[in-house]
C-alpha cells in the first residue's frame, strides 16, 4: 500500500500550487482518472526522500446545484477516505473564512488524519491567519508557501509519523538494517575469529584516486558564504594560475588543494546567490539540506558577531541527522574587538549548544581578507579523515572492556547484571558502531552516552557524529 496524501480545502488556497510542487511538476506521472466521476488527480509525490502519493482536489467540484458546501464536501470525502492523512489547506494571507470553518468541522469528524497547512506564508504576510487558525481546533499548523518552496522541511516533519504508520521505510534505512543483520551474523559466535588477524591500529582510509573531496558551504543569509568561496577560489587560482586548477561541472568546482582533489559543491543557492542579493532572505531549509545531502564535509559559516542563534542550530542539527563530517567557520574576525574573549565566549556556547558534535573543529576567518582561509582547509581535510576513520574490533573491544570496568551499565530490576558481549564498527562516513547486549532496549540513554563520549575521545572522533546501535543476540 502506498502511503496517500489528500490535499483539500476551499478554492484558491492553493492546492493546486502545492499538488504541482510536491510532483516536481513531473506532469507526465500525473494519472488522469478515467471514468465518470473525474473529481481528483493524483501523482507521485517526493518529499526528502519520502515518497508518497498525492491526490488534489481542486477544480473538480460536481455541478450539481447544491450549496457550494455540500459540493464540496462530497468531493473531499471522497479523497479523504482512501488516504493515509489529509493536508487541510488555509490562505493564511486571507485569513480563517467561514468555509474554512466549515471544512474543518466537517473533517474533524472522519477518521483521516488531518494536518492544518497554512499556506502563502511567504515573507511575513501569513502572520494574522497562522494566529486565527488555531481556533480550527486541528491543531498546531504548519506554515508553507507552495509558491515558493517554503516550509517543506515542516511539512515532511509533520507527514513523517503519519508515513511510519503506514508503513513507510527509507531506502538507506533498509540498506542500513540490511547490514546489521549481516554484521550480527558475522558476530554472532564469531567474536574471537573477528578479531584475530586484524590490526590493531586506528585506520584512516586514504582517499580514493581521483574522487575528490566535495564539501559545502552553508549558512545563514549574509554571514559571508558568497564571499567565502570567491576567496576560496580567488586563491586557488592564483596558486595554480589563471583559470587553470579550477574545473567546473553541473554539480561544483573542482580543484587540487595541497594534492589533495577537492569539490566544493555548487548549490541551486550558491548559484542564485551570484544575481540577487536581498537583506531580508531567509534561510531556505530546503536548499540547505539537499546541499548538506551532496556533500562529505559540511562548513557551517556564521557571523562572529551573531552565533549559534536558532537558524544555525537548526543547520546543525540537519547536519548531524545526515551524519556529515562538520567544521564550523566564524566569518568576519576582523570586525571582532577583543578576539581572545570572544573566542572563550565562543567555546563556551557550541559546548552547552551542540553536544552531539563535541569538540567540532572551529576556525575563525575573515573571509574579506582571506585570513584563516588555509586553516579553515586544513580542518576540512582533518575533519573529513576523522570521519572516514575504522576502529579495528579488537581495539575497540579491549577499550570496551575498561568501559565496562570503569562504570558498570545499571543493574537491571530484580537485580541482575545487564550483559554487554561485544562491539564493532560497522562503518565510517560517519562512524558507526554496533554494540551487542542481552536487552537492547533496556540500555539507558545516559549509558549510551557514556559509551559514545567515550568513543569520541579514545579514538578522536572530534568533531563528527557517531552513530550507536545496540544490538541483541544471544
Ligand atoms: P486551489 O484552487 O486551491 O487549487 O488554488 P491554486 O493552487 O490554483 O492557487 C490559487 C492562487 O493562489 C493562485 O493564484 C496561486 O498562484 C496562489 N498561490 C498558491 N500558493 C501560494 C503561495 O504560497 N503564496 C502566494 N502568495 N500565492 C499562492
Ligand atoms: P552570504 O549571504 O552568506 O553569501 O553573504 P555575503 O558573502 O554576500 O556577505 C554578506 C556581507 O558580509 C557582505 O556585505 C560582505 O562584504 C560582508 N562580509 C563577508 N565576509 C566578511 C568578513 O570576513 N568581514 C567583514 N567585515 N565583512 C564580511
């Protein structure tokens, strides 16, 4: 079954727009209904990798002579009842209509799901109506504007739970489980086999020939990301001569740093970048996310004299979801006063702020001048290393043992000791461990934080997320 999407409410609050964006346009998936009745359409919907089925029912009203109420309910009812959930739609530029009302009585009462969209949230003109929308009784809403692309992060957000119930699972989530079990049946039994033989030193894969590294940059508008990578590469160009080091393609720049083949990966943002520049424009999360999703190192710029606030915390955290390997660049040192104080300051917040990413490298830079440019690389290059990095098992096991000796897991109730057998690394990029233990789901967090602090600082694991399943087995 696939998991369906209705959208519905009166005309002209957008369905339309919205069914358009969440099929990219691809009207050629756009199945037509045949048959009497054609008072929908559907399509194949793609939101950050969640794919779903969306059906619209704009514009196809009966032509009975009823009330436009009754009109329309007929035709929501009809969409709503085969789907999963069902997007309510508001004009929150119009505000709350009696329709609106209505609708939301109306579908209050079936057994759908609904999710309370308010639309043309664009800028801040959606303000008034987000307020009066409350009183629909449906629920937090979710601000969108179709038009432009905005809010879709949310909208995901709030369509996820409704997905899982119905079944949905990510493609790398499957290809994920996939390798567990297959790493649990190597485990399994084996454990003294899996470790003879292997190293007993920390690996750093060497990069491929010829793959570059891609990186990105990302931030809030204005923190400098434009003028960053002009210096960036304003620089390399200058060291490898006029054009001559620098390649591009559809995706990126490509160059040779230090030997070293780097891509930085050009974003539908970046690009528009170059042409307009508004004062006001806001963080596109969207944007941020498919480019944090294109690359291994994510630099996350901000203001020296504004960080960490709301925007770049919500980057991080989409950072560390996607597992990225992250340096964090604080632009505009130059216009800093006391540098030594605002650097403790600065220490200070991203250690209370962002823990899951402990110890992150941080670089202070101007990217006006270019100063702190080659170290700004050199964390790139360090941090991309680190998040390649394979703990061989053994080591990793002998560290376990003092894991366990230094502080016992809780007991369980009753008493008894709660076993953990067995440890190892599934993966890098980023790095990722399977520990295996009698009752996986009793394993207090605060314990599996213990055991990831622990990882980070015994096998410098700075600066980059890790990843911890426990396991069962026997
Ligand atoms: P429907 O009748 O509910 O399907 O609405 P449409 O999708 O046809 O949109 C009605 C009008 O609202 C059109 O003129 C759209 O361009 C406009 N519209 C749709 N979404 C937005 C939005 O996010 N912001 C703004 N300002 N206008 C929008
Ligand atoms: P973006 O929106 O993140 O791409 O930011 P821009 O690169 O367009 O920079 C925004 C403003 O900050 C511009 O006026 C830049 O000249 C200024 N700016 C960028 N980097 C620096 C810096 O290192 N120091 C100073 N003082 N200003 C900077």
């Amino acid at each position: 079954m696939t998991f369906t999407v209705a959208i519905v409410g009166r005309p002209n609050v957008g369905k339309s727009t919205l069914f358009n964006r969440l099929i990219g346009r691809k009207l050629a998936i756009v199945h037509d209904q045949p048959g009497i009745t054609r008072d929908r359409r559907d399509g194949d919907a793609s939101l950050l990798g969640l794919d779903f089925r969306v059906v619209d029912t704009a514009g196809f009203e009966d032509e009975t002579d009823d009330s436009i109420e009754a009109r329309m309910r007929r035709q929501t009812d009809r969409a709503v009842a085969d789907a999963d959930v069902a997007l309510l739609l508001i004009d929150a530029r119009a505000g709350v209509t009696p329709l609106d009302r209505h609708f939301a009585d109306h579908l209050r009462r079936q057994r759908t799901p609904v999710i309370l969209v308010a639309n043309k949230c664009e800028g801040k003109a959606g303000a008034p109506g987000l307020y009066e929308c409350y009183a629909l009784g449906l629920g937090e809403p979710v601000p969108v504007s179709a038009e432009h692309g905005e809010g879709l992060l949310e909208l995901f957000e709030a369509l996820l739970p409704h997905a899982r119930k119905a079944g949905v699972r990510f493609a790398d989530e499957i290809e994920e489980e996939e390798r567990l079990a297959a790493e649990e049946a190597a485990a399994r039994g084996e454990t003294e086999a899996a470790t003879e033989g292997e190293g007993d030193e920390v690996i750093d894969p060497a990069p491929e020939p010829g793959r570059p590294l891609t990186m990105v940059i990302v931030g809030r508008p204005n923190v400098g990301k434009s003028t960053l990578i002009n210096q960036l590469l304003g620089e390399e160009r200058m060291l490898t001569g006029p054009e001559a080091g620098l390649t591009r393609d559809a995706i990126g720049v490509e160059w040779t740093h230090q030997g070293r083949a780097m891509k930085l990966v050009d974003t539908a943002g970046l690009r528009r970048k170059a042409q307009i520049h508004d004062a006001v424009e806001k963080l596109s999360v969207g944007n941020t996310l498919e480019s944090i999703r294109r690359a291994e190192v994510v630099v996350l710029v901000m203001d020296a004299a504004q960080i960490l606030d709301k925007q770049d915390l919500t980057i991080l955290r989409l950072i560390v979801e996607e597992g990225r390997a992250v340096v964090i660049a604080i632009n505009k040192w130059d216009t800093v006063d006391q540098p030594q104080q605002a650097l403790g300051r600065l220490r200070d917040r991203l250690e209370t702020s962002a823990p899951q990413i402990k110890g992150v490298r941080t670089v202070t830079l101007s990217a006006l001048t270019g100063r702190g440019l080659d170290r700004l690389m050199d964390a790139v290059i360090e941090s991309w290393t680190v998040w390649n990095r394979r703990v061989p098992t053994a080591r990793l096991n002998r560290w376990l043992a003092e894991m366990l000796d230094r502080h016992p897991p809780p007991a369980l109730p009753g008493g008894r000791r709660y076993k953990i057998r067995y440890m190892t690394q599934i993966k890098g990029r980023p790095p990722t461990f399977a520990l295996f233990a009698t009752r996986p789901d009793e394993l207090p967090e605060s314990y599996q934080r213990y055991l990831v602090n622990g990882l980070r600082d015994a096998f410098d694991l700075q600066g980059v997320p890790i990843r911890l399943y426990v396991r069962g087995g026997r």
